[in-house]
C-alpha cells in the first residue's frame, strides 16, 4: 500500500531541496516517504538544487544566433547565467547553439507558460470549450468534464508554443525545460533562456501574385 504523504513531509523536503512541491510529493511517494531517499531521487532528477539556484541573478550569458535554410530562416537567442567563466566555457556554448536550433526548428512563441498574455490564453480556452461541446462524444457530459478536457487541450497548447514545454528536438525524451535543469546542475548556476527571436524571410508579407494580362490592359489603357 503507497504510503499517504503529509503536507509536513512536503515542506521540510522542499525547505531542503529547494525543489516544488508537486516535485517533493512525486519523490516522497517514489521513496515511501523515506526524506533521505526522496532527496536522492530529487538529485536523480537534477532538481534537488535547481529551483534555489534559479532564484539567483543571472546577469552573464551569451547571445546566439543560428541561420538555416539557406538564409531563409534565422534565429537571436539570449540565454543567461551567472558568471563569465561558465558563459565562455564550452559545453555553454553548446548548450546555447541547441536552444537556437531548437526554436528555428520548433518555432515557439513565448519562453514559459507565464509569459502567455492572458488575451491569448482566454482564447484558447474559448476555442477549446467549444470544440469539446460540439464533439459528439461529448454530448450531454456535465461541464466539470468538459472544463477538464479544455485544461488537456490547453497543456498542449503549451507544449505546442511554450518554448520550456517542447520536446527537445535533439532528444524527444526530455522537454527544453529539462535541458534547462540539466544545465544547472551541471554549472552549479542559475541558468534562464531570457529571450528569442525567430525570423523567417517573408513571414508575414503577402506575396504579389503577378497578373500578367491585368498589367498589359492597364498599360494599354484598356
């Protein structure tokens, strides 16, 4: 029988670790409420010390850019850490040419969940409610159910635009977000991608369709 874990035991693992507490619960439950082996599969996880280091100022870093396709697409990344010796080090500089990669691959469009505009996010929840109330399968369901397949519907659309959320495109297995922690637990510093820019040659520009017959009559005046 799994061992029923207390709000207690959360907060002294999470006071220790520093890691959040769905991440404390999911451990204390992995590990039967033992703290010591909680604290190991926080650790495992590159957890236990990264949600205290990513309270830390992180004014160094590097600005990455990465062009594909022949010019047609390019990417502006800046990703932060804290001091110069890790901005320079290889394995940073690795890690920051990934992420430019990964977003002119992925094309998201905000870093983390929390950077989404509420207007955005509004409209999701519009769209998806009223995809899941004309779904026929979903006839006469009461709308507790309806409201939990539109929060399904919106963590995709996280992972789909949230730059953290995505599957990593080097390793499908692990999201950026994990990448992230990864690297700060590898540098023992704070470690947060700031901001991106992806430019895709014209984007956004509606394209002349070339009506040679109009031309010729406009220019005999016909």
């Amino acid at each position: 029988m799994t061992k029923q874990v207390t709000p207690a035991e959360i907060k002294s693992l999470r006071e220790k670790t520093g890691a959040g507490v769905m991440e404390c619960k999911s451990a204390l439950v992995e590990a039967d409420g033992n703290e010591e082996k909680a604290i190991d599969v926080l650790r495992k996880r590159g957890l236990a010390t990264a949600t205290k280091k990513a309270g830390r100022v992180a004014a160094e870093g590097l600005v990455n850019s990465y062009i594909h396709a022949g010019g047609k697409v390019g990417v502006l990344v800046e990703v932060n850490c804290e001091s110069d010796f890790v901005a320079r080090s290889e394995p940073f500089r690795t890690f920051v040419h990934d992420i430019a990669m990964h977003v002119t691959a992925a094309e998201p469009r905000f870093v983390t969940k929390d950077d989404v505009p509420s207007a955005v996010l509004e409209k999701e929840r519009e769209i998806a409610l009223e995809q899941a109330r004309s779904d026929p399968k979903n006839a006469n369901k009461p709308q507790q159910v309806l409201d939990k397949i539109v929060e399904g519907r919106l963590v995709k659309f996280y992972q789909e635009t949230c730059l953290l959320e995505q599957p990593f495109v080097k390793d499908q297995n692990i999201t950026v977000g994990d990448l992230v922690r990864q690297m700060i637990q590898s540098t023992g510093e704070n470690v947060k991608i700031r901001r991106f820019t992806r430019y895709k040659m014209g984007e956004g520009l509606e394209k002349r369709v070339s009506d040679l017959a109009s031309e010729v009559q406009d220019l005999l005046g016909e």
